[in-house]
C-alpha cells in the first residue's frame, strides 16, 4: 500500500510514518487507528502487517482483519495459520471462523487438507458454519485424521450440513475414538438424522465412561424423540452424574411416554435443585393425571426454580383435562 492510499489528511500522514516506526508498539497502536477508519482502502496495510517482524503487531493484524472478506485478506489469513508463533495463529483462525460468505469459504477448500495440523484445523472449523456441499469430501476424510482436534473438527463441518452419508462413520467414532470428545461430537452429530438408524449408536453411548459422552448422548435422544430410546433413557435417570440424569429426565418429558412416570416422580425428591425442575418439566410435558399429587407436593419444594415448575406442569395437566 503506498502512502497516499489512506494518508490523505496531516492526520493520515502522521499514521503512515507510525506504521513504519522501529517500535513495535507504535507500529500496533497506529494499526489500530487505521483499523477504525474501517475503510476499505486501509485494507492494504492491515493486511501488510501480517508481515511484520513482531509478533504481537501480527497478531494485532490478524484479529482487526476479522470482518473482512476479500479476497486477499481470506489469502492472508489463511497464509497466517502457517505463522511461527502461537499467539498470531490463534489470531488468524479466530478471523477466519467469523467469515460469513460462501465466497469466501470456497477460497478455503484447498487448506482443508494441508498438511500443517494447526491449519487443517482451523479451516475446518471456519467452514463448520457456512455450510459449503463442497467441504464434506474434505471433512470426510479427515474422521480419520491422527488428530483428535482435526477429527472433532470435522465432525462439525459433516453435523451442520447434516451429511446422512457420514451417519456410519460418526457411529463408529461414538462408540469407539480415543478421544472423549470427539466421541462427545460425534455423539451429537447422530442428531442429524431423524431416524431410528442411529440409535444403536446412541444408546452405546448412554454407557460410555465419560459423563460428558452419556450425556451428549441422552440429550441427541430427546432431541430426535426416538420413543425406542425408553429404556436406556431410564437407566440415565440413575446415572451418577446429576448432569446425565438432567439430560435424561429432559429427553423423557420430550418422548411424553407415561411409562417414564415413576422414575420422573420419584426424581422429584433428589437433591439436586436443578434434577429436580428439570423433572417437573418433563412431567408437565407428559401431562398425565397421574403425576398430580406428586407436583402438588412439590410445590412446597425449597427451590423457587422447582416450585415455579411443578405449578406449570399442573397447568398443563388441567389444561389436557378440561374437555
């Protein structure tokens, strides 16, 4: 970028000669002013000092080029993943992950593969949200990736496209990755597909060693209503992390099978205040008569959380009642 591109003013000059200053720091200061002009024509010099020889004015550079989708400034960032220092990497792929355009997220296809891990990474997890046919092939490929980050990453990309192809490949990694979680993604991704094919998968995975995969697992259950779920969701109601067993009881109110009453009931009583609303919830979704007098009790409940719940949930039985 030359001088006159932006130095138009007394005020623009004094800013070009910052930008070329021996002080790093007055070099990074000077980058921001330039950067909240936001003007397209400054976008030269941002992308100019991802370049320099300091670090930190790198990584200035890299975060206030966020937001913008050129061309060259995608090139940039992109060409930063490869950046010595960890700070300015992060930095970059931080940038990258807000671009919104499809434009630019088919000038990242090519880096979805590179053979730099940290980039692999970051352009998976960049392309995740913009939903870009294209980036399945890639994402694919990298399930199998030696990186766990890499393979979580592309669990993401196949999950927002809601790639039904991929549904074999993410029961695998549900059940059986090293990884807890990419385990716990995969998990979540089977919610792509509104079929009772996953749930094989998914209830596998209600018994993983790792609470944070059985609950994934619990809540990909109630989200997809999958009733043939019943029973492993009932045995999550007795796991012994409140967190799974919330998940639990959340799912069982969405199945709305009065067949999940007793164990919701008697879930009332546990000690944590947020099992407990969460219970009553499911109750007044499942709105059966039945759970009455038990919602009536809780209404005198410690939790004002609780109490509040278990007076909804009576409405909505009354309310299934009145002819």
């Amino acid at each position: 970028m030359t001088e006159t591109s932006f130095a138009t003013s007394t005020a623009g000059h004094e800013l070009s000669i910052r930008l070329r200053h021996p002080d790093a720091t007055v070099r990074r200061v000077a980058l921001i002013e330039l950067a909240d002009e936001a003007d397209e024509n400054n976008l030269p010099a941002l992308i100019a000092a991802l370049a320099d020889p300091a670090a930190e004015v790198r990584g200035e550079a890299a975060g206030l080029l966020a937001g913008w989708e050129t061309p060259q400034s995608v090139a940039g960032l992109v060409q930063t993943l490869l950046d010595p220092e960890e700070t300015v990497r992060m930095a970059a792929a931080q940038s990258l992950s807000e671009l919104k355009t499809r434009e630019a997220g088919v000038q990242l296809l090519p880096w979805a593969l590179h053979d730099n891990d940290f980039a692999r990474g970051a352009v998976l997890r960049a392309l995740r949200e913009l939903r870009l046919a294209e980036a399945a092939p890639a994402a694919l490929q990298s399930l199998a990736d030696p990186v766990a980050l890499i393979r979580r990453e592309a669990v993401g990309v196949l999950g927002w496209l809601k790639h039904e192809a991929a549904l074999p490949a993410l029961g695998q990694l549900a059940r059986h990755d090293t990884d807890p979680e990419v385990r716990r993604a995969a998990t979540g991704a089977l919610g792509l597909a509104e079929s009772e094919y996953v749930l094989p998968d998914l209830l596998a995975a209600l018994t993983d060693p790792i609470w944070s995969v059985r609950e994934e697992a619990a809540s990909t259950l109630g989200k997809l209503r999958l009733q043939a779920g019943l029973t492993g969701l009932l045995s999550a109601l007795g796991d012994d992390y409140w967190q799974v067993r919330l998940r639990a009881a959340r799912a069982l109110g969405r199945l709305r099978l009065c067949a999940a009453l007793p164990a919701l009931i008697e879930t009332l009583q546990h000690e944590v205040g947020n099992l407990r609303k969460e219970a009553a919830i499911a109750l007044g979704e499942i709105a059966d008569a039945a759970a009455e007098p038990a919602l009536l009790q809780a209404q005198t409940d410690p939790d004002p959380e609780v109490r509040k719940a278990a007076r909804i949930a009576l409405a909505h039985i009354n309310r299934k009642d009145t002819p």
